[in-house]
C-alpha cells in the first residue's frame, strides 16, 4: 500500500471511530487487533496484513471497495 493511501485509510478510520465513540482499546479489542496495531493503522504506518485491516474495518461498519485503475502502458 502506498504511503499516501495508508494515511488516508487511517484518516478514515479514525474519524469513523470517533464518530462512534469508541475508544482506540475498545476498537483494538472489538477486531481482534493488538492496541499497537491499531495506533499504527490510524496513523497510517505499517503494512498490516488485509485481514487486520478487515477485521479493524468491520468493526466499524465499513466496508474495502477495490477499483480497477487505468493503466497507461504499451503492449510488445
């Protein structure tokens, strides 16, 4: 995952939880994730593997969309 992307996704799951009222330990808690897991998602640090990020998501009633971007290359 992208540095930027991380921060963004980390961005958004932290207002979602502030949003909830869930304390970071509750969260961490509730997805089965280590409380230093969870403080290095929110600020868009690691490279946590997709079920933590899953599991961190369905706790808080999000849901991972994934788009097929455009790629610009030529064929041989």
């Amino acid at each position: 995952m992208e540095n930027k992307e991380q921060i963004r996704i980390g961005k958004i799951i932290r207002d979602r939880r502030k949003q909830l009222g869930v304390n970071q330990q509750t969260l961490s808690e509730l997805a089965g994730v280590g409380i230093n897991t969870l403080l290095a998602i929110e600020r868009g640090e690691g490279n946590p593997q997709l079920s933590t990020l899953l599991a961190v998501i369905d706790s808080l009633g999000l849901q991972l969309d994934i788009k097929l971007k455009t790629m610009s290359y030529e064929t041989v």
